[in-house]
C-alpha cells in the first residue's frame, strides 16, 4: 500500500464580532473544506457585541503561541486589526485584495489575518483565505525588517 504524505496544517483560531457572524460561519466551512482545524472564538450570533472582546481572544492565543495564526473579521475589519495588533508578536494585516493577501504572508510574516465583512463579499473572502493559508514567508531581509519593529513601543 502506498503512502500519501501530506503537510499538516496547524489549527486556526477564529473571531468576529455582529458584523461579521455571517462571513465567519463562510469562512469556517471553508477551511474546513481545506482540511484545516478551526477553533471558534466567538460570537456566535447576530446580536450586538463588541469587537475588541473577540480581537483579544484571537490575538492573545496568538502572542502566546497557543495557534500560530488566527482570522479576525468585523464590518470593515479596522478594529479588529487596530486592537490585535496590540499584542507582542502578532502581525495582524488586513486586506481586501489577493496581492496584499499574499504579500502580508511573503513580506510581513503575518500571523493574524483581517477581512471587513461589510467591505468585501463571501467569494473573495475564500480567495484571501486560500491565498494567505498558502503562502508562506520569504524570511532573508522580510525577518530582518520584521525584527525591527517587533520592540517598538514596548
Ligand atoms: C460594528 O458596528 C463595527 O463598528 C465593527 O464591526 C467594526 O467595523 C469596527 O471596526
């Protein structure tokens, strides 16, 4: 019998506020569909919430390398990506196009994916998630720029 392998892909950890409820559900299936382990932060409905709750929840497990990368997701995705990137080590980076998609992963090692809900629509959504999953970081020079702002305001 023959023997497939296959790369593991590590478990993301997932969030959203009211806003965005509906494009997480999307975005859930959709990795899992891609064969990747989801963990749902929160929320888990239409009723209004507060965004900054779920950035925590998302972006805390990411700074203390409980997930090596999560996805944020709000109505324009701004507050989201303002308050996770409160957290030491996390490179939240939110894009609406697939070349920022794949560049926040080639250039800016991005470990926090950002998507506004109210800006983008579910189709592209899946291709910025596909694109981001799949791209890996180039290190070299990327690592080095990254390493100089990593202390910045601590
Ligand atoms: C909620 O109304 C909205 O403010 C939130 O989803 C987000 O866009 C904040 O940046």
């Amino acid at each position: 019998m023959s023997e497939t392998k296959t790369a593991s892909i590590s478990p993301v950890i997932i969030g959203c506020d009211h806003a965005a409820y509906t494009m997480k559900e999307c975005v859930k299936a959709f990795l899992t569909e891609m064969g990747v382990d989801v963990v749902d932060a929160g929320c888990h409905g239409l009723e209004s919430v507060n965004y900054p709750d779920f950035a925590r929840e998302v972006a805390q497990k990411v700074s203390d390398g409980t997930y090596e990368r999560g996805i944020l997701l709000c109505g324009t995705g701004l507050g989201m990506s303002m308050a996770a990137n409160r957290f030491k080590g996390v490179r939240a980076a939110l894009v609406s196009d697939g070349f920022s998609a794949r560049m926040s992963r080639e250039h800016n090692n991005s470990n926090v994916l950002v998507l506004g809900a109210r800006v983008i629509g579910e189709s592209l959504a899946q291709d910025l998630v596909r694109i981001w999953m799949e791209t890996p970081f180039g290190g070299g020079r990327h690592q080095e720029r990254i390493d100089m702002f990593e202390g910045f305001g601590s």
